[in-house]
C-alpha cells in the first residue's frame, strides 16, 4: 500500500474557501476515484503566525498504479486552483510513501 501526502501552505485570506473546496470537492474526487481513507490534519503551532496555515492532507493508493495515476487525475485539480485562482496565496508540494507496517490495514 502506498501513502500519499500533500502539504499546503495556505494564506490566512484563504483558509475557509480552501477547507471547504478539500472537504467538498476534492476529498470526494480522491475517494470517487479509488483513493482511501483521507485524513486532513492542520500544523499544531504554538507561536502560530497568523499569516497562514499549514495543512497535510495524507490517503491511500492500493497500488503504484493507482499513485502514479494520482499525479494525471487528482493531483490537477487542486493544482489549478493553486497556480489559478489561488495563486499566490498557497503552495503544494506532494510526497508519496511506502507503507512498511499498518497496524490498521484496511484490506
């Protein structure tokens, strides 16, 4: 199983639009398309600068295919909104991860 993660810096302006727009359309488009178990976590900060917020947003593929797919599929519309309509206000970067122990294995 693999485990991808995208981390955004997002600016403070930005934080509501961008939460609901993970929560309410691209988190369903992961999950449409196969992608499991998103978990969406905020950066624990405490000299939080109230300038931005940084989120991770980690799921599962079930396969290298399925993660390599991520990157032609999924990963472009969220990408749109950050070099589009975000621009300047948020920033992307992604990971993808063996997972070597799931005490939690889902399948």
């Amino acid at each position: 199983m693999i485990l991808l993660n995208m981390t955004f810096a997002v600016d403070s302006s930005l934080s509501d639009t961008f939460l609901s727009y993970i929560r309410d359309e691209f988190i369903p488009a992961l999950k449409k398309a196969g992608y499991r178990r998103p978990l969406l976590t905020e950066m624990r900060d405490p000299a939080h600068d109230a300038a931005g917020h940084t989120y991770a947003l980690q799921f599962r593929a079930q396969s290298a295919e399925a993660a390599e797919a991520f990157e032609d599929s999924i990963a472009p519309l969220v990408l749109r909104k950050i070099s589009g309509e975000w621009q300047g206000r948020s920033a992307c970067f992604c990971s993808v991860l063996d997972v070597v122990y799931d005490p939690e294995k889902d399948d």
